[in-house]
C-alpha cells in the first residue's frame, strides 16, 4: 500500500462492510482465506488498514466500486430455510427471497432452520454490527409452542436465569399467551443474548420442547401482518423503534 495519511486510514473489514461486501465478521475470514486483494496484493493480515481513496480492493478478482447506497429490510423468514447468503448443500437461504434486490444484501444474525419470524436484512455492515452486537442489548421477543402446558413457577426460573452451553442466560420477559385450545402452552419471551438456538435450550432446560418458534419483534420493531415469505424495506420510524429502549411490561 501506498504512503498515506493516516487520518484517512480504516480497516479492511469495515471497507468491505461498509460496502455491502460482508459482516466484518465475515470479511477477516474472506481475509484469512486469501479472497481479498489490496493494490494487487493477498493479504491475509487481520487488522490490517487501508486508504479507501487510493488503495484498490478486489475481493474474488472483482473491484470493489463505490460505497453502495444502504438497504434496510424487514423479512418474516419461513421455517425450513437457512440464514444464509449461501448454502453448500443446496438449501434454500434467506437470500433466494430477494432475488428482485439487485444489490448485495446479508442477514443481520440469525434464525435456526426451524425457526421463523422477524429478521432483518441489509447491505450495511456498520449496521449489522450495531444490531449484532451484545453490548448492544437489543431485546428480541420470540412467541414459542410447548409441547405441553408449563406451570408459572417453571417459567419463573428463566426469568431467574439457567445455564446452557455459552454462558447463562435469562428472559427480560415471560409470560403465557393463548393461541387456540390444544393442551400445550404457548410463551412469550423476551432475552436480549443471541447465543445459537438458546430459546430452545432455555426451554429444555426446564425440561420442555419447543414444538413451534417465531420471532415476533426485535427491540420495539414489531413484525405485525407481515406475511411469511414477503419482505418490506424498513422505514425511519422502523429504525426508531428497533432503538427504542423497552417499556415496562407486566
């Protein structure tokens, strides 16, 4: 690289988020991996800064242009598809709903296969980062089908807190809610942690299985009527309340 004021120095990873490219999570393994060139180089130093004014970036032999304009959307992702850009075996991801999305776009976080509801896509990395984050501290609330009904007190220990594999967690919110009249309960819960499939974990804990997941809201954002499948882009006032601290609930 070049000689340059450092002032106009910032990292790879950020470059490549900031230009829809990938999470910067994403972009030091395309680093590691050797994916990426800088001035005609590999480099493979995580870390490492560039000028995006002077300095040309390829990522797969293809020029990274200018920054893209940011995208925002709210996806209610179906059941039995892979929060993904790709999949190497052959299943449907995130992306193939939003294939008339002419630009590149990435889930921010994740919902298991098996899992459905409200998630957020974007081609903004420092966005991904900022929602992504767990000193964030951004509630998700999720509506989950038990395999049979679950007393208060049962409940009342995940409020508490339980440990699983990552650490101990607990819900910031719990309750029952009614949704027909099959002999299983249904529970509202609120956590601000993302660890992999912890509302099932959490659940199992306590000695159930969780037969039925949605992600109902992140934050104060709420997914509403929004049909499984269909997308929509998010708006100002979207964003306020994906922000918006939480009000107390009963």
């Amino acid at each position: 690289m070049k000689s340059q004021n450092s002032s106009n120095l910032i990292r790879l990873n950020k470059f490549l988020a900031d230009h829809g490219i990938a999470s910067r999570r994403k972009a030091d393994a395309m680093i590691d991996e050797g994916r990426v060139q800088v001035n005609g180089r590999k480099v493979f130093e995580l870390g490492i800064k560039i000028d995006p004014a002077n300095d040309k970036v390829k990522v797969g032999g293809k020029l990274v242009g200018a920054k893209p304009q940011p995208l925002y959307f709210i996806f209610n992702k179906p059941k039995s598809v892979v929060t993904s850009t790709a999949d190497p075996q052959g299943r449907p991801t995130v992306l193939d709903y939003f294939s008339k999305v002419k630009k590149r776009l990435f889930p921010v976080g994740r919902l298991d296969w098996d899992t459905e509801g409200l998630l957020l896509m974007t081609n903004d990395g420092d966005f991904f980062n900022e929602i992504a984050s767990p000193q964030s501290e951004i509630t998700k609330t999720y509506h989950a089908k038990l395999d049979r009904l679950v007393p208060q007190e049962k409940l009342e220990k995940l409020k508490r807190g339980v440990s699983i594999v990552g650490g101990k967690v607990k819900a910031v919110h719990i309750k029952k809610i009614k949704k027909g009249s099959e002999k299983k309960d249904w529970v509202e819960i609120t956590i601000t942690e993302g660890k992999n499939r912890q509302v099932r974990k959490m659940f199992e804990k306590i000695g159930y299985d969780v037969e039925k997941l949605k992600r109902v809201a992140i934050g104060q954002l709420k997914l509403g009527a929004l049909k499984t499948g269909d997308y929509r882009p998010m708006t100002q006032k979207d964003l306020e309340k994906l922000f918006a601290k939480p009000t107390a609930k009963k």
